[in-house]
C-alpha cells in the first residue's frame, strides 16, 4: 500500500480514544477438545456472538506457510498486486471497501474457494509457478473448513437439535457460496500526530454469512461491540482462532444466537495481517429460523434465499443493520 499524505488522510474515519480502550479479558475461550465445549459454545453465541477457540485441530504448518505467501504477495509493489484487481468482487482491494464510498486503511484479496480460478488469477503475479500459494492456500482453507463444520456441530448438539449437520450441510455442499478474505492493515506513522486519535482500518459491520472463522498475526487491532452498545478490544493470540456468529446464523436461529458487530483499528507502528475464513450456504439455499427453535415462538424473520440477502448486504454501507429489512414487523 502507498502511504499517503495528510491531506489524503481526511477521507478516512478516526475515533477518539479519551481513554485508552482495555483489553477485554472476558472473551469466550473454548478448548474443543473437552466434552462440555458444546455448552459452552451455545453460551458464547447467545451472549457474544464471538469467542476463541484452542485444541482447533489446525495444523501451524498450514498456518504458517500461508501467513507467508500472504506477507510475501502484500510487499509486493502496488503495480504487481494491481493486475489481481480490481475485485469484481474477488482479487485485489485497496482502501475502498466494496462499492458504496466505505473506505479503510487497508488492501486485501477477496477469493473464492475454486482452486482453479484462483490459480488462473495469480499466475500473473506469481509467474509460471502460483501452485505454492495455491497448494497453501487450498491446505488451509480445507483444515479451517473442517473445524468450522465441527463447530457448527457441536452447536446444534448443544441447541438439542435432531439434525447435528443442520448448520455445517450448508458449508459441505458443492454449491456452498463460502468466500475467503486476506486483510493487510499497514501501519500508519501519521496517525501519531493525531493525538488521542485511532483510524479506522475497516469499519464496523457484521458478517452476513452464517459463521467466519479469523486467524490474525500478533497485532491488535480487533474489537467487537457488547450488547450495550460499548466497544471492547480483543487481545492479539496468534495460537487460536476467532470465531463470530454471522447474521444468517443469527437468522436460524430466531435471534438466539447474536450476529457480532466488529471492526478494525489501525496503528502507527506495526502491520497487521488477517485470514478470514466466511462460510455461506448455496445461493439459493432459503434462510429461516429452525421450527425445532421456535417452540410456539412467533419468527422474527422473513424467509429468504441467501442470494436475496447477499444482494442486500452488499448494497448497503458498512455500518447498516442488514437484517432490519428482513424482519417481521408486529401488526399494531
């Protein structure tokens, strides 16, 4: 990315931080190895819609050796990164955050999970040889595929529900609409002069999606929202996973399980890269709450396709409550 000048700063979004926010340390830390992680997931979701995760099953080989092809293709120069872009709406992002004026401190690949196309994409940037990150990529991808399944599992062991792949059928089949996204937040020595200010590295949003599983570098940056409106920071652990409720699965649930709203602060001294692992259903699998969860309970939901609720999401800003077009709203 091109660091820019201070007249260009302007364009993008600051926070005052009066108060240095705290680390929070009361983030949902679950081993999914022990029995009563089911549990434990269920509560996770109805109050955070986000926690962490360990014992993930995620060999750090993989980890590691597509942390590196990713560091190694953001040092690129921007004109050799350029020719994967623009992303339309997969390939190479810089600043601008989809197609609605949403603006960040960040550049990004945004891909699909067809290893063919992805091979075909980068061959112009990685020469005669694009299997190396390929072959990474792909390894990766498929390793936190398999967790996100396992996790979508042992939530519907812990709703009680009858179906155990009620959820993660719709991540395991052929047609499933699942993206991944890599986000490069450079740092940003501007920043310092602003005195008790923060830049927005990417703006606060849910995920539409029905889960998003993020690996990041040992870098804060990361906060959720709380139920109060309040914003808490997410200390950096390069060992786990972060896993959040995306809004589909919110949907699903009739409300029980809470769609996070997060973003991303940038800072003045240290990069930060994140891999982002959004799975979605087929496009035109239909989106509702589970009858198994209502229980003479009236739906808070409209029943949609995933492709009706993907066009909507993205038409709208960053910061948009997505879902309010898709609720019922109570005869009067």
């Amino acid at each position: 990315m091109v660091f820019m000048s201070k007249p260009a700063l302007e364009q993008f979004s600051f926070i005052r931080n009066s108060k240095p926010t705290p680390f929070f340390s009361g983030i949902p830390l679950i081993d999914l190895s022990k029995p009563d992680s089911m549990h434990l997931l269920v509560k996770a979701c109805e109050e955070f819609g986000f926690f962490k995760v360990i014992n993930h099953g995620v060999p750090m080989e993989f980890i590691s050796k597509l942390e590196s092809e990713v560091v190694n293709f953001f040092s690129l120069p921007l004109s050799e990164k350029e020719k994967v872009g623009p992303p339309n709406p997969f390939g190479y992002g810089n600043k601008s955050i989809g197609q609605n004026g949403d603006v960040g401190w960040v550049e990004y690949l945004l891909l699909n999970t067809d290893q063919e196309s992805i091979s075909q994409r980068f061959s112009s940037v990685f020469g005669d040889n694009p299997e190396k990150f390929r072959c990474a990529l792909n390894d990766y991808v498929s390793a936190v595929k398999k967790m996100a399944c396992e996790i979508l599992e042992m939530m519907a062991d812990g709703l009680k529900l009858q179906q155990r792949n009620v959820f993660s059928k719709l991540l395991m089949d052929e047609q499933s609409d699942s993206v991944f996204r890599l986000n490069h937040y450079p740092p940003c020595p501007e920043i310092e002069s602003s005195n008790d200010r923060n830049m927005i590295g990417f703006g606060e949003h849910t995920d539409p999606q029905i889960i998003s599983v993020l690996r990041s570098n040992n870098t804060s940056g990361l906060q959720i929202s709380l139920s109060d409106g309040s914003w808490i920071s997410v200390p950096p652990d390069q060992n786990s996973f972060f896993v959040n409720v995306g809004d589909s699965l919110q949907v699903m649930t009739n409300g029980r399980f809470k769609s996070v709203r997060h973003r991303v602060l940038t800072n003045s001294t240290k990069a930060r890269v994140s891999m982002i692992y959004f799975g979605g259903p087929p496009l035109s699998e239909k989106i509702a709450p589970l009858p198994s969860l209502m229980k003479g309970k009236e739906s808070l939901y409209k029943e949609f396709t995933w492709f009706e609720y993907k066009r909507s999401a993205y038409n709208s800003r960053l910061a948009d409550n997505r879902l309010v077009l898709f609720e019922r709203i109570a005869a009067s």
